[in-house]
C-alpha cells in the first residue's frame, strides 16, 4: 500500500502502489506546468467516509511513498485516460486501470 502526504494533513492518503504510481506521473505533469487541480478518491473499506477530495496547487508539499521498491511497468492507456480525467472540470479521479485488449487476427 503506497501513501500520499499532502501539505500538513495529519492522516496521510492511502493508494495501491501501482496506483499511485500512475497518478504520481500525471500530478508531476500538471504540477509541472503550475497547474492546480482536484483529486478525488473513494475510501478504503473501514476507512471513515466514502470518498475525499483535496485540491492539489504547486505551492503545497507533496511526497509519494511506496511498499515496493520496484517501480511498476506504467499502462500508458491508464496514463491516457487519468489526464482526460485530470484536464476535465472535475479534477483527477482514480479510475481503473484499463487493460489492453488484445488485437483481433487479420
């Protein structure tokens, strides 16, 4: 389970590693340009609430901690479809990864 601390929260947000991972590649990309946004997530099983949202800003410290040290093979179409996501008016939301499909024969 990878954690994402964002400015001085006291409760840090817990993400799948190779979520986080993804998402991680799309903030440093909209971060980058001087960017804000929103992120929103739903909540762990047991977690109080159902789903959160933070605004994310340039300004704000950020820092990405992962279980695995290996980092994992990035799904480009996953990547795709998180910055739709981001440059739409509802900010980024963690969404499921998009599996390839396989070609059909010729």
């Amino acid at each position: 389970m990878a954690t994402l601390y964002y400015g001085n929260a006291v409760e840090p947000i817990h993400i799948e590693d190779r979520a986080l991972a993804h998402l991680k590649i799309v903030i440093a990309t909209k971060l980058r340009r001087q960017e804000s946004f929103t992120l929103s997530w739903e909540h762990f099983e047991g977690e109080d609430g159902g789903r959160s949202t933070i605004w994310i800003h340039p300004s704000i410290p950020l820092r990405f901690t992962f279980e695995g040290t290996e980092s994992p093979q990035i799904n480009p179409r996953w990547i795709e479809k998180l910055m739709n996501s981001v440059n739409s008016t509802g900010g980024i939301a963690l969404v499921d990864e998009i599996l390839a499909t396989p070609e059909p024969d010729a």
